[in-house]
C-alpha cells in the first residue's frame, strides 16, 4: 500500500469515525463530493494542502491524523 492509500484509506476511516457524510467534508473543504470519493477510493491526486483542509474539517491536527 502506497502513502497516498494510506491517506485515503485513512480519510474514509476517521470520516466514518465521526460519523460525516462526504458532502459534510465537501461543505466544509470546499472540494467537490467527486473529487473526495476518488480520494478515498485512492484514485485522485492528494496534496498536503488538501489533506491538511480535510484533516480541519475533522477537527483534527494533520500531525495527528498523519500519525494513525
């Protein structure tokens, strides 16, 4: 498993978690439903900002997440 699907696999995990919805983490990212189901699915391109707003729309440090 590559970083980026661990990333992604790791987004699905805590969305669940928190019980959201990806048009939760749309609204709150600005970033299309689409776009963060390819990401889960680890078939879109992820940058680190991009991580880091997914990661404030969970409430949740980047170090922390980064470190599950």
């Amino acid at each position: 498993m590559t970083e980026t699907q661990s990333i992604g696999n790791g987004i699905k995990t805590v969305r669940k978690q928190l019980d959201m919805t990806l048009a939760d983490i749309a609204a709150a990212t600005g970033f299309s439903v689409s776009y963060l189901s390819k990401v889960e699915r680890n078939q879109g391109s992820l940058t680190l900002d991009a991580v880091s707003k997914i990661c404030a729309a969970f409430d949740m440090d980047i170090i922390q997440f980064l470190s599950m």
